[in-house]
C-alpha cells in the first residue's frame, strides 16, 4: 500500500533553531504481508514533544534518547487503530499507543510495543492519550507528587503554564493542596487561558513588564513549589523568591534546548547560591523511572479528567504534511495546551 511519511531531512546543528526545512514529506510504500507478532496500523493522532529538539541533533546528549537518522521516519508519541493483526493480544479495531510510533499515515509494528486503549478512558478523546491522559499528564502527576512534596496552603508557579505539562501540572498542585498557583506564559492569550479554563490563581506575561516584580506582587508570601518548564532567566527569577526547604521541580529547560549545553544546564551562580542557602531541592526528574505506576496514574488522570476537575487544552493541526511546520511551532510556544497532529479520522 501506499503510504505518507514524514523523514527528517537536515539536522538543524546543536546550537541551531530547527525549521520545517528539516523535514521532508515522502510518499514510500509498505507491505501488508504481516510477520507472526506484527500489526498493521492506520495512524489517528501524533505528538510533537519539546523533547524532539534533542534527537535532531547526531549526539542526543542523553543516554535514554536515540537520535533521528537522517532520510528515516521520524518517531515520538501516536495514537492508532489497528487494521489487520498477527499479534494474539491484538485485534482488527483495537485502538493502540507506543512512545515510537513513526511519522507515517500506516505502518506494519510489533504488537509487544504496543499498548491496547480502552477509549472510554477518556470518552472518545483518543488525542487525550497523547496529553492529559498520556506521558505529559504522567510528568506533571509523578512530578507533583514526588518532586513537589506539596502541603495544604502552598504557592506553587508554573513555567510554561499553557504547555502539554505545565497546564495539567498547575492543575494537579492545586487539587493536591496549594491555596495558589501562578502560571507564567508568553501571551496574554495564554494567561487568560490558564485562569479562566483551568482555574489557576492567576498568570503573568513574562514578555511584558518586569517579571520579578511581577512575581512578588502575585506571590506574596514566596513561592514554594516551582514546576520548571522553561529554565533560564525565567526560573533565575522564579527560585531566587522561592521560600526556605522549597522543592524545584525539574520537568524541562525548552528555553535551553537550542544550545549546546548539559541537561540540566548548569545554574547561575547566584541562583545556585540561593538554592544552597535556603535548602531547596531541584533534583533530575525523569519519568520514564516511574513506569511502574503508570497504569494507576492512568487510571487516576482519566477519572479527573471525566470528572471535569483537570480541564484539558489542545491545538490540533490537520494533516500529517504539517508535522514539521507543527513541531516549529510547538517549540516556539505557538500551541496552547498540548500539542497535536491529527492524521485521519
């Protein structure tokens, strides 16, 4: 059959900003004839992450992440139905999900790295599987509740507050106990969103007036709990208001991303200074090391989400020819909520 993928045709270079020239729609053609263990899979939904920058370089710079080849599929986050099977546990109709589904209108993958979806989850929303209900809403769960150690009465801030992460994030500090949750974002649009949809406290533009007076205004007893989107000047600003034996939840740095620097990347001396002086954690958080609990917090993340206590935001671009223009796009904060791509119907 034929088929439409997406290949990353150029690497953007370690300190460069990528564009949609560093990808190439192809037409391939696939065979249907299927192995013992393979499905064939007609693409519903992709996922553009912030984490992709890293594996558009030759060296990801991270022992977990393999980078893209160069005239190959690119790959990340999908949602599918399979069409056709040879795999026991999975049937013709079976909605499924993997972390490597590639960038192709179909494809013929192993059953074993696929996992089955139950679409009531989620009532019908499979795109929720690649968010709220998928690995950001898994990163802003464990990340809150492991990193963030939050207690009743707290002022947690949100970098990145209109993201796949920080919008389910913010969320879950306050269902979990802060009394208020900031969210800093790039748009007055953002800021609008993230308090009147998903009940934050409030929410400030870092692009207008001086944000550390900003912050101090917004959080006036300081700030506790800090879910690190973005790192940078930004998170400077947000640790050095931070209370004593506070707790840095280290999620991304996208702001980062663009140079060649170690993850995480080292800290100003100053707000290192502030971090040892005032006994605030700000430790490595992978998720990938909580997998063990994924399918109970799955659980959990689907049941607030039905319940209308998490409120879930998306962009949705049509059409697996604008993967790149999206991914571009994500990673210059054009999208409010998370991210996504949708193929077909």
């Amino acid at each position: 059959m034929k088929v439409h993928r997406v290949v990353l045709a150029s690497r953007p270079g370690k300190n460069g900003v990528p564009a949609p020239e560093n990808f190439r729609l192809e037409e391939t053609t696939l065979s249907t004839e299927l192995k013992e263990g393979e499905v064939l899979v007609r693409t519903l939904y992709l996922s553009v992450d912030p984490y992709m920058r890293c594996r558009m370089n030759e060296d990801t710079g991270s022992d977990y992440l393999r980078p893209w080849p160069l005239g190959e599929a690119a790959d990340g986050g999908g949602v599918g139905l399979v069409q056709s099977s040879r795999c026991s546990s999975l049937s013709e109709g079976d909605v499924v999900t993997c972390f490597t589904w590639p960038w192709q209108t179909h494809a013929v993958l192993q059953g074993a790295t696929l996992q089955k979806l139950d679409p009531q989850l989620v009532d019908g929303h499979l795109s929720y599987f690649l968010g709220a209900v998928g690995m950001p809403g898994l990163t802003s769960l464990f990340g809150v509740r492991d990193k963030g150690h939050v207690t009743k009465g707290q002022t947690m801030v949100v970098s990145g507050a209109a993201g796949a992460c920080g919008s389910i994030a913010g969320q879950i500090g306050h269902l979990d106990g802060c009394s208020t949750v900031v969210g800093i974002c790039g748009s007055e649009e953002k800021c609008k969103a993230v308090v009147e949809k998903l009940g934050f406290t409030s929410a400030l533009n870092y692009r207008e007036g001086n944000v550390s007076n900003r912050l101090k205004q917004l959080c006036p007893n300081g700030v506790d709990v800090y879910f690190d989107n973005v790192g940078g000047d930004i998170s400077d600003t947000v640790i050095c208001q931070m209370n004593k034996n506070g707790h840095v939840i280290l999620c991304g740095q996208i702001s980062q991303y663009n140079k060649d620097v170690p993850y995480p990347p080292p800290l100003s001396e100053q707000t290192q200074e502030a971090l040892n002086k005032n006994n605030i954690t700000r430790e490595r958080f992978l998720v990938l090391n909580y997998m063990d609990k994924a399918d109970a917090a799955i659980c959990e993340l689907s049941q607030l989400v039905r319940a209308g206590q998490v409120k879930v935001l998306e962009t949705v671009v049509n059409g697996i020819e604008n993967m790149g223009v999206a991914f571009c796009s994500m990673m210059k904060g054009g999208n409010i909520g998370k991210q996504i791509i949708k193929i077909s119907d």
